[in-house]
C-alpha cells in the first residue's frame, strides 16, 4: 500500500532552466494538493486539483508556475525559467475526499543556482 | 486573510513531562483542525485531527478543541526524544471553498533527555 509518491527528490537547477516535479497520490485517493515549504516557513498552499481539472490555484504564482493533473499519469508541478526564490521543498499531498485527512509525499527540495 | 498562528519556539520540555502545543486560527468557519509532526528534512506526518469542541485522545497525545475561543493545542503526555520535531497545526477553510488546508508556521519541539 505504496504512500504518496514523489520524484525526484532532490532537484538542481540552474536560473532560467525548467523544473518538473512529480506526484503520484495514494491509492484510492484523487484529490491531490501541492505546497511549497521555505526554511523556518509552514507549509504554503498553492493548487489543488482532481483528475484533469484544476479546483483551485489562488495560491500559485501567476507567471512560470502552471500544474496538471491527467487521466493517466502524475500530477506535475512545472516551473519554467527558475529563479534561485523559487528554491524550496515542494510537497505533494493526496486526500480520499476533499479536504479530509492529507497524507503527504516525502518532498521534492529543488535547489536553484 | 485566514490565517493559523502557532508559537515559534523552541519549546524545550524534559523528558517525561507534558509538552503542550498551541495554535489560534482566524477563520471561525473552520470546522476541522489538523495537527502534523515534521522532523527536519521530512516531510509532515498527520498525528491528529479533531472536529468537535472538546478533547480527543488518541495513545499520548490529546487535542483539544476551542470554537468559541478559536483555540486548538495537541499535548504529550509522557514525553520521549523521539517526540522532538516540529508540530505543525492546520486549519480547514471555511465558505465552501477549495482552497487546501492552512497551515501554521510550525512550533518546534525540543524534549531533554
């Protein structure tokens, strides 16, 4: 009864290139959340979405950050020409319901250079 | 702006002692209340959730639940090293929205051997 998965778990890269993280929920579960975490920061919400629909996103930024969610597949979480402020962890979390308990992923913590 | 504010810390408490961990939440709309437990470099670990005002119980920790006071606090009882991390208090919002959980900024833990 695999978890939350998340890829990669580390990820470099350097300002202006694209970054894509990965997230597949738990089994059972189709309500898929994703935050982003800053040092000495909570966990800061940014979209929620089910299959191939995007529920909310008042907490992404407005430019370079888009997510998806299709029919078959992960969520990705995409990020285009980074900067170093992006640099954070970015967790994944997948509920059963909207809103019920979240379980998260182990993180994905991109560093920018 | 719904926010959930938890006290910074470091709370040090030793070891077989109760640790007590509290968090005061904007939105009265709120209906469920979450606490989750993150080492460092890990990601959050769902130890307790509460809907109703009152106490629950589950093993060591008790929440406890506020509305009329928009208080909610997790306590430890019997504390071990192991209970060391960061504790993170979480809030449902309200106004039929989608919007993920908010999250406070976390409370960090220290138990003395």
């Amino acid at each position: 009864n695999a978890g939350v998965m998340q890829n990669p778990r580390h990820l470099v890269r350097r300002r202006g290139q694209e970054a894509r993280l990965r997230c597949s929920p738990m089994k059972g579960h189709s309500h898929v959340y994703w935050y982003r975490q800053l040092p000495e920061e909570g966990l800061k919400f940014m979209v929620y979405l089910q299959k191939e629909n995007i529920i909310d996103e008042s907490g992404m930024p407005k430019e370079r950050f888009s997510a998806e969610f299709p029919k078959e597949g992960p969520s990705i979480l995409r990020i285009q020409q980074v900067v170093r402020g992006d640099s954070a962890a970015y967790f994944c979390a997948s509920s059963r319901l909207k809103e019920e308990k979240l379980f998260f992923g182990s993180g994905t913590q991109l560093s920018v250079l | 702006q719904k926010e959930v504010e938890q006290n910074s810390g470091p709370l040090s408490v030793p070891e077989g002692a109760i640790a007590s961990l509290n968090c005061t939440y904007s939105d009265r709309g709120s209906q469920s209340f979450f606490w989750y437990r993150q080492y460092s470099g890990k990601s959050p670990e769902l130890i307790m959730f509460i809907y109703s005002n009152g106490d629950k119980e589950d093993g060591r920790f008790t929440a406890q639940l506020n509305k009329a006071s928009q208080y909610v606090s997790l306590l430890i009882r019997d504390s071990q090293p192991s209970d060391s991390a960061t504790y993170l208090c979480a809030a449902d919002p309200s106004g039929g929205g989608a919007d993920g959980l908010t999250f406070g900024k976390g409370t960090h833990l220290i138990i003395q051997p």
